[in-house]
C-alpha cells in the first residue's frame, strides 16, 4: 500500500520508497523519509498530502505519495 491510500491521522511504518530518481531518494532521506520510520498522513487534499515524520510537517505531491510504500 502506498501513503496515498493512507487514512489520515493514523501512523503507519515506511516500508520501502519505489524510486529510481537519486535526488529525489536524497531528498526524501534528508526529510526523515526511510524504511523503519513512522509516518502519519495529518491532511490530504486533491493534488497534495501533508504528512508528519518525526517532528517536522511536510506537503508532498501525490506522485511523490506513490513511491512511499507502508
């Protein structure tokens, strides 16, 4: 399942980002975005989710949201 299919508010553990893009892998891990780590999904709306990891609240694009697995 990936986190575009997340209910909100519940926290879910990263299984695996799907990405062949490096930079964007990099950017991911610079957030706290990794295999092991808990993510919770606090809003969603049409083209963006906003998602909690660790203490920081970040807006991802749904594309982005697909490559996160949980």
């Amino acid at each position: 399942m990936n986190l575009c299919n997340a209910e909100e508010g519940k926290e879910y553990i990263i299984k695996q980002i799907l990405t062949d893009d490096e930079e964007l892998d990099a950017f991911l891990f610079s957030l706290g975005c990794y295999s092991g780590e808990p993510i919770t999904v606090v809003s969603r709306t049409k083209n963006n989710c906003v998602v909690s990891i660790k203490d920081g609240r970040y807006n991802i694009d749904l594309q982005l949201a697909e490559a996160i697995l949980i």
